[in-house]
C-alpha cells in the first residue's frame, strides 16, 4: 500500500510501516502507538479485511476508534475475477462480529 501511495497516488508525506505482526490483531496492536496522536484514521485494504481491522481497533482502544474515517475500500473492477470467494471468506472470518463494531466510522 505504501509504494502504491506514493508511486500511483503520488503521496508524498511520511509513511510508516509496521512490519512485525503475524496476524490482523498483531498489526493493529503495533499500530496503536502510531495513531495516538492522529486526527483521524483511515484504513485502506481489501473490503472484509478493512472490516475485521476497524473492528479490532474498537475492540482494543475505542477512543482511538473514534477517529476512523472512511476510506475508498472498493474500486470497480478491483479483483474481479476472486472478489466472490474473498467475499464469502470475508464474511465467514467476520461472523463473530457485533452490530456495532461493523460501522465504518462512529
């Protein structure tokens, strides 16, 4: 996602990647210290994916939760050809969510 921000979108701030984790929960653990003073968050991934890390970090720090913004999870045409099984993966890997953690901001 970093390389493509800067080489498509041609963003051209600071960009931090954490590099540690071995799972979704690791990752947004790891991130937290980097958000504690940010704005606002805006997560950028695969629809479900995007999902299951917005829920995450409700879980693990909901003060830092409240800054989520929505990001451009879906672009037309993206993965056309296994959008369908990332889709009903997605939806399984998220079945234990509640109502509330599937909001995209608060």
């Amino acid at each position: 996602m970093a390389g493509y921000a800067k080489s498509v979108l041609a963003f051209d701030g600071t960009v931090l990647l954490e590099d540690q984790s071995a799972t979704t929960w690791e990752n947004i653990t790891n991130v937290i210290p980097l958000l504690e003073d940010v704005d606002r968050i805006k997560i950028a991934s695969q629809p479900a994916h995007a999902l299951k890390d917005r829920a995450y970090l409700r879980r693990q720090r909901p003060d830092l939760a409240e800054k989520l913004v929505r990001a451009d999870d879906y672009r037309t045409g993206e993965w056309m050809v296994v959008k369908p099984l990332l889709a009903l993966y997605g939806l399984w890997t998220l079945r234990g969510l509640k109502a509330e953690e599937r909001k995209i901001s608060l």
